[in-house]
C-alpha cells in the first residue's frame, strides 16, 4: 500500500512537472512571437522576450525530461534489446537505470551548489534586465530530483521482473507506471 501511494505521489509530480513545462513552451513561443512581430513591424523589440526564453527554455526541459521519463517517451534504440528474453531486458534496464540515477545523482549535486551559490550571493544575469537567476536555476535540481525518483521506481519494478517475483508482458513494458 505504501509503494503504491509513493509511486502515485512520483508520478503526479512527473505529470505537473509535464504541464508546467507544456505551459512554459506555450509562454516562450507567445514571448518570442510578441518579440519578433514588435522588431519587425515596429523596429522595437522588447528587452525581456530573449533572456525570459531562456529560463522558460530551462524549466521546459528540466520539467519535461521527468515527464518524458514517465511516459517511456524518450529515444531508445532497442535493436539488440527487443531480441533478449523479458527478464535478460529487465536487467538490462536495471543497469542501464543505475547508471542513469548515478549521473543524475552527480548533475543534481553539481546543480544544487550552482542554485545554493546563486541564491547566496544573488548573482544576477548581468543582461540589461539583471534578474537574479536563482529562481530559474532551482528548476534543475527540482526536475533531477523526480527523474532520481522515477529511475528509482524503474529499478525496483525492473529488479522484481528480472528476478520472476512479478511478470511483465511486453504491452505493459510502454504503460506509464513504474
């Protein structure tokens, strides 16, 4: 019961996490099309469409990765993988999730320390605009930190088919729980 709302509690963060990075693709797109349309027509651009971009740019692909995670939606070439027995495939995203949630684990860490640096100092962007950038930096770690828990979900789910206490039919390998 518990795993199961744990699993629940991962997987809607996952799903918010996909919205907001939805909504800041749509925010980016109007900003940069304003932007474009105002130099063009009115030979003013604005000063925020560009930098603002940016950070929409950062919290779409920080948010959009655990989102992609969650719904196997990522690139994978499974050539050689499709061909191996269900619980060899298991094991093999076992290692594969390890080694994922390793580096994961070391960009989260080196990412933290950039926000915890950011956020002491209040380093701003230096643009014309000199925004404190903390705020979009804190993105990073908080979209590494559901792509941690869902590789975690994925190696305890994997781990349980590779060692036949659970079987797992290939339809149910593209379902979005893990």
């Amino acid at each position: 019961m518990g795993s199961r709302i744990f699993t629940a509690a991962i997987n809607w963060l996952a799903s918010v996490q996909g919205k907001i990075a939805g909504y800041a693709i749509l925010v980016m797109t109007l900003m940069v099309t304003i932007d474009v349309f105002l130099r063009c027509v009115f030979n003013a651009p604005t000063k925020f469409a560009t930098e603002f971009a940016a950070y929409l740019l950062v919290v779409s692909v920080s948010f959009g990765l655990a989102y992609t995670l969650r719904e196997r939606a990522h690139i994978r070439i499974d050539f050689i993988t499709s061909r191996l027995p269900r619980r060899v495939r298991s094991w093999v995203q076992v290692i594969t999730s390890i080694m994922a949630l390793v580096f994961t684990g070391l960009l989260s860490w080196l990412n933290w320390g950039e926000f915890m640096t950011s956020l002491k100092l209040q380093t701003t962007s230096r643009t014309a605009m000199d925004v404190v950038i903390w705020p979009a930096q804190l993105f990073m770690p908080l979209g590494l930190l559901v792509i941690s828990l869902l590789l975690i979900l994925n190696i305890y789910s994997e781990t349980k088919v590779a060692l036949g206490k659970v079987e797992k039919t290939d339809q149910e390998e593209g379902k979005t729980e893990l």
